[in-house]
C-alpha cells in the first residue's frame, strides 16, 4: 500500500505556502546605517594614501546621503573630521568632532582630545 505524500493530499496548499515564504523574503533587515561606498573608498584610501582628496569627497557624499536617510555610522564624522584634519581644514575638522559627539555621546572622552589635538596642530603645538 502507498503511502501519499503531503503534496498529493493537499495540492493546492504549496502554492500559498510558497507566496508567504517569498513575501517574507523581501521584508528583510535594512541596515540601520548608510555605509554607501565607504568600504571600497576606504579599500582605495589604503591602497593610494596620496588621493586622500577622493577619500574625502567619498567620505563627504556618504555623510551627505546618510544625513538625509537619518542613518549616518557610528564614527563616520570623526574619520571625516580626521581626514579634514589632515588636510588642513581645522574648523570643519573641530565641526565634524563635534556633530560625532552631538550623535554618538559615548565618543566625547575621544572627541573631545581629537579637538584639543586640532587646536594644538593649528598653534603650532604650543599650549
């Protein structure tokens, strides 16, 4: 005596089954932050230290699109205040400390000593 399969006593029963499954499929997890091309910028960054330029118009257009998503990463305006830093850019280095610390609370011990190193860069090192 055969035995029947689960298909052959409810046939019409895989057909919703499967719509439900492929409906929960596209109600994935969406990242909480908005990383856009920041990896493979960063990659490119430690490949070509010289073109810290493009890093940090990279950096400025992920900033710029995780703003208006709400969804700026954790330290990414300290690595841009960092970048600008470097660059010369004091006061919107000291800004981007700034807005890191006004968005992540728990980094104002660091930021806090990233402003003071900016200022002491910009005097020349004398306190």
């Amino acid at each position: 005596m055969k035995v029947p399969t689960h298909a052959e006593v409810l046939p019409g029963a895989w057909l919703p089954l499967l719509l439900a499954l492929s409906l929960l499929g596209a109600c994935a997890p969406q990242s909480m932050y908005h990383w856009g091309k920041y990896e493979r910028s960063l990659y490119s960054y430690y490949k070509h230290p010289d073109e810290i330029v493009r890093f940090e118009e990279a950096l400025a257009g992920v900033i710029t699109k995780g703003e208006s998503l709400g969804k700026v990463p954790p330290g990414l305006y300290a690595e841009y205040g960092y970048i600008l830093m470097q660059l010369g850019e004091d006061g919107k280095a000291v800004a981007y400390f700034e807005k890191e610390k006004l968005a992540w609370p728990e980094s104002s011990g660091f930021m806090d000593r990233m402003i003071v190193a900016v200022r002491d860069q910009s005097s020349g090192g004398a306190q």
